[in-house]
C-alpha cells in the first residue's frame, strides 16, 4: 500500500505502519483486538505499539486494569517530517563547516588520479561532481539508457544543471531521437544506430567520464588529468561535426 512506502520513509517498520493503520480503522482497542485485525503475531503488536508510543503516535488508557489503545492524530506525521526537516538543516549547517577541510584533502589527492564509481549510487556522485565543477560540458550518449537508470535523479540533475547554468553538447544514437528530451542550454546531435553501445562519455573540466550503462551494476570511471580531457575533446569535435542535428 502506497501509506506503507510513505511510513517506511519515515522511519516505521512493516508491522507499525500496520498496527498504525489498524488502529485508524478500528479506534481504541486492546492489544488482543489488534493482533486479530492486523494478522500481526501478538508478540511483534506489543513491540510496535511500543515503539509506536516513544515516537508519539500511540497513547493508551487503563480501564479496567486493561490497556487500550488509541491512535494519535495524523498530523503528528507532519510533525515528524518538520522534526526531520529542522534535524537535516542542522546537519547540513555541521557538515558545512566541515566542508573547506575535507575539499582541500580532496584537492591535495586529485591533482592526477582514476576513481572508480559502482551502481546507480555511483553515477549519481558523478552527475554531482559534473555539477560542482560547474562548467560546460559535452559527451556522448545513449542518453534513453541514462534516464531509464536514474529515473527521477535525472530530472533533478537537468534542474540543478539548469540553475548552474551550465551548458552541454550531446551525441545519442538514432534510436534516442524521439525518446530523449531536448532541455534548456543543450544541443544535441544522432548518429546512425550501428556506432551505439552501452558506453558513454563526458568530458567536464579537466576530467573525462567513462560511463558503462547497464541496469544491473552501472560503472564510471573518472580520470583526472587536463592533457587525456583535452584529447578527447578534440576528438568529440570530430564526431560533433559527423554527427547529424
């Protein structure tokens, strides 16, 4: 259930977005009530109830020398995303601080260097550090393969591209012709299907990014060095004026 995914996302397991959910339906209840509306092990109830009371969204009374149970308001959702929200600004405030210390180690270690970046996770580090340089750019494709792995991470990265106002040449295959989305501060050129593969390009700065697009455990390797991103800009050129608008 959709309510399930959004629970997870805020911190709730499996069972508590269930005794959760039961407890919207049913009202007050004891313990026994939830277990036999929910299919939950009585065992694992009491657990969730717990956990579900220290983060605020459970209360109970005794009547009766019984517990019952009740929900609290949804809104306190709301209020654990603020809690959420106001903990993350701090955090980013913290890690601010830290930031001109660990980019000068950064630094001190790239002046000519290889990296290697395994999955979706580690394209994503390579989008950003594209990003971070803040620089024109250009590349080769398959540009449908790159938005079928990021999904919704490249719609951000155009966005965030957009506001840097940073500018790129492309070169897809035909078969991305009518899949691709043309964005602001792009041009984009084909060429025939036969010279596609699952291997992409982008030269930014003085780096150059060797992309390997596979859906199972996407690879990109990243060379540091001005005079290898100056060679294969000079040979983009090439292909940029081969290729077709």
């Amino acid at each position: 259930m959709p309510q399930y995914r959004i629970f997870r996302s805020l911190g709730l397991t499996e069972n508590e977005s269930k005794v959760y959910m039961t407890l919207l339906d049913i009202g007050t209840a004891q313990a026994g009530h939830i277990t036999e509306k929910s299919g939950i092990h009585r065992r694992n109830v009491y657990d969730s109830l717990s956990r579900l009371m220290e983060k605020g969204l459970v209360s109970f009374v005794t009547v009766n020398n019984k517990k019952m149970f009740s929900p609290v308001n949804p809104r306190r959702f709301l209020e654990i995303i603020n809690e959420k929200k106001f903990e993350l600004e701090s955090l980013k405030n913290d890690f601010g601080k830290l930031m001109p210390e660990l980019e000068l180690r950064t630094r001190m270690q790239e002046k000519h260097d290889v990296r290697f970046f395994k999955g979706v996770e580690g394209l994503k580090t390579v989008y950003e550090d594209i990003i971070r340089t803040g620089k024109d750019y250009v590349g080769y494709g398959p540009g449908h393969l790159l938005e079928k792995i990021l999904k919704h991470y490249f719609r951000h990265y155009v966005n965030s591209r957009i506001n840097a106002r940073i500018r790129l040449k492309l070169i897809y295959d035909e078969a991305s012709r009518h899949t691709v989305k043309k964005n602001p501060l792009s041009e984009i050129r084909f060429i025939p299907n036969q010279y596609s593969s699952r291997a992409a390009l982008r030269i930014y700065g003085d780096k150059v990014a060797l992309l390997l697009l596979t859906e199972e455990e996407p690879l990109a390797i990243v060379i540091k060095n001005k005079a290898i991103a100056d060679g294969y800009r000079k040979y983009f050129e090439v292909m940029w004026k081969a290729a077709k608008p």
